[in-house]
C-alpha cells in the first residue's frame, strides 16, 4: 500500500459569480486521485451540493497534468477487500460529481489518464489544451477502468471509442479525442481560460431552472435505459476478476519496477 509519507495532492474549492472552481494541486505539477484526494473532493462536493447558488462547477488541475489517474502506490499488494473498497469510493465519488444539479466543465490542462479521464467523463463539457492526451490505460497495469469509465464510455460514446480507449490502453492526442467527440473544444494553452470563460458566460445566460430540470430529466433518462447502476457492480467485479488472478499485482509491479509485465 501507499507510503503515507510521500504528499497527496490536494483540492481547493473557491466560488465566486455562482461559479465554483475545483483546483487539484499534486507534487511536481502532477495530480494522482489517492484516498486522501478522493476524500477531500468528497468534502469538496458536499459543500457544493448543500449550495444552490452555484450554477457551474470547472473542475482542473495545476502545472503538468489535469490528472494523471490513481495512486498506482496504492495498488502495491492490494487485497480483493481492499480492492472493492477502493472502487466503491471511487465510484461513489464520480457518482457524486455527476449528480450535481449544476453544470460540471472539465478544463483539461495536461495529460488525462486513468481516473482523471473518469473524472472528466462525470462532467457535462469537457475542454481540452491542444497539447493534452487522454485515455484509459489501465489494461497495461493488469486491471481495468473501475471508477466508471467503462460504463460511461459505453453510454456516452458507444462501445466502438469505448473499446479504442479501454482495450488498447493507449493515450490518444486531443485533436483525435475531438474528432471522436470525446471532448468538446480543444484550445491552445495560452487560449485555455478564455475558451473556458466563453463555455461559462454562455452557459450562465441560460435559465437556471431549465437547465437544472433538463438536466436531471436526462440523467434518469439514462440511469433507466443503461442500467448504470448494473453497470457499476459489472465493473467491479470484473476489476475484482483482475485482483484474484494476480493481473493487478504483476501490471503493478512491472511498472513500477519500469521493466515490460510477464503477463501469466
């Protein structure tokens, strides 16, 4: 398990103008989600969902990465108990952000891998720097999206981009990510805010009421036809498959110890 050592990245909410603003901060410019990460967007959620005022919520990160996915150090010898609490608070946690009534934008700064694409995938918009890639690549590690990635990518964007992203485990640029309708705007760094800015100040000219009725109206909509839920308990157990037959702890060491996994 993780060293409690070594810094967790942190999360800062501020509002201002019914705009709230998630900021992750990591070591080294890079944001990983560990449990105290995930614990604080909890904390930080929960303010949001007891405040009415707040119409929008941009979630990004700082310096190099949006995020650049989970602990992997908290995958070092996990147990299949360990494991499942591990997914069902990750779960939960993306449940959460989904579920709010306001509009969620993801501001994609840097590479988006992993949880943090799961993270992005429970927002409604999804902007991207033209510099930045995105994808799952848990397969490499031995395990699979377990945060909701899987599912949401099928309902979202069909099992064809579902399968490219999972399957192959590769990061794909955000030009082609656009192509895909994965993200919603790409932009250069220097343009980043701005286009951010126009998302916001367009949304905010929209009735509130509207949009918080249109978008729970779509959310149960989609809750009834995917069967997200049974969705959600599939992809822990298949993540739980991963666990029992060594896959996670051969993909984890292997890079870890930076050398190709000996897949058995």
């Amino acid at each position: 398990m993780r060293d409690p050592d070594i810094p967790q990245t942190t999360v800062d909410l501020s509002i201002a103008d019914q705009v709230a603003t998630l900021t992750l901060s990591g070591p080294k410019g890079i944001q990983t989600l560990g449990t105290a990460t995930r614990q604080a967007l909890h904390e930080a959620i929960e303010q949001l969902e007891q405040n009415a005022e707040v119409r929008i919520v941009v979630v990004r990160g700082t310096g190099r990465t949006f995020v650049a996915g989970a602990d992997i150090q908290e995958f070092r010898g996990i147990t299949e108990k360990q494991a499942r609490v591990l997914v069902e608070d990750g779960q939960a946690l993306m449940n959460r952000l989904a579920d709010l009534s306001c509009v969620k934008i993801a501001a994609i700064n840097g590479p988006c891998a992993g949880g943090g694409w799961e993270l992005a995938l429970a927002c409604d918009y999804r902007i991207a720097v033209d510099s930045a890639r995105i994808g799952l690549p848990e397969v490499s590690l031995g395990l699979l999206p377990c945060w909701g990635g899987t599912v949401r990518m099928t309902e979202m964007f069909g099992s064809s981009p579902a399968k490219k992203l999972i399957l192959r485990g590769d990061l794909i640029p955000a030009g082609e990510a656009l192509q895909l309708g994965l993200i919603d705007d790409v932009a250069a760094p220097e343009e980043l805010d701005a286009t951010l800015e126009a998302r916001i100040q367009s949304l905010l000219s929209r009735s509130p009421f509207a949009q918080r009725e249109a978008a729970r109206a779509i959310s149960r909509i989609s809750a009834r036809h995917h069967q997200t839920q049974l969705g959600m308990a599939d992809e822990l157990n298949a993540f739980l498959k991963c666990v029992a037959a060594g896959q996670v702890e051969i993909g984890v060491q292997a890079f870890l110890d930076k050398t190709p996994p000996q897949w058995g």
